[in-house]
C-alpha cells in the first residue's frame, strides 16, 4: 500500500473533500458546503478526517460524538483510487481511535448498500444492524422545512 496519511482535515482541504463527495456521486445535501464543513472543524465533538495521498484527498470521514454514542459519516472515497478497502479501513479505524477520546463504547455508521462498502464496515469490526433505518428532514435556520 502507498504511504497514505490520515489526519484531521485543515481548513484548506475543505473544497477537495466537497470535490471528493461529488466524484463519487454522493447525492448533495444542504450541509454540502464549506460553511458546514468548517462548523464540524470547530466542533469540540466533531471533526473532518481526511486520507491524503501525498498533498490529494482521496477519502473522507465525518466521526462525531453526542454525548451517548459516536457516529462516523461520509467514509467516501474516490472512484479511481485504487486501494479502496485499504484506505476506507484506515478511515474508519482513525474515526473510532478519535471517537474513544470521549469514552465511546457504541459506534454506528450510515453505509451505503454497496456490497464493496459494507464488506469495508464488517471488516472493520461493524455488524449490519437489520432494525435500523435513516430518516432525513432539512430544515431552514427558522425551524421551518426547505423544500
């Protein structure tokens, strides 16, 4: 495996990691922007790790905690790059070894329903959790629904 270094995202891999997400056909949402991404930068319970080949962002993970379980989000990586598994393990391994920092003793994950992605999960240690289902709503800065 090449050198790849996973570390906590600067300020100026924040449009790469939004590059990132669209390579790989992430369908865009309303924190889709570098104004969201710089808020989980500042988060004390969040953060932004990034997987660098050299100076390129090649994978992305959003691990954060609540304060009762910690959830690691967009573990995505580029279409092209070609150790996948490789990289999307030490993403995910780096998102738990942040998470412990505050105790975690449960961590789960939005996967997609690839069967590349969920072989990187339960290779990870993960298991499928059957009962469980995501439900999204945006809401505007009022509270009110953006439609």
């Amino acid at each position: 495996m090449q050198d790849i270094a996973v570390r906590i995202a600067e300020p100026a891999h924040l449009d790469a990691v939004l590059d990132l997400w669209e390579a790989a056909g992430h369908s865009k949402s309303v924190t889709d922007n570098l104004e969201s991404l710089a808020g989980v930068l500042a988060h004390p319970y969040a953060t932004v790790l990034v997987a660098l080949d050299a100076d390129l962002v090649v994978g992305s993970a959003l691990p954060a905690w609540d304060g009762w379980r910690g959830t690691v989000h967009r573990v995505v990586l580029h279409p092209r790059w070609h150790q996948q598994e490789q990289t999307g393990s030490a993403l995910i391994a780096a998102a738990v070894d942040w998470l412990s920092r505050f105790g975690t003793v449960r961590v789960g994950a939005p996967v997609a329903g690839t069967a590349e992605a969920q072989r990187i999960w339960e290779r990870s240690g993960f298991r499928h959790d059957p009962q469980t289902h995501r439900f999204v709503r945006d809401i505007d800065s009022q509270g009110g629904e953006n439609s």
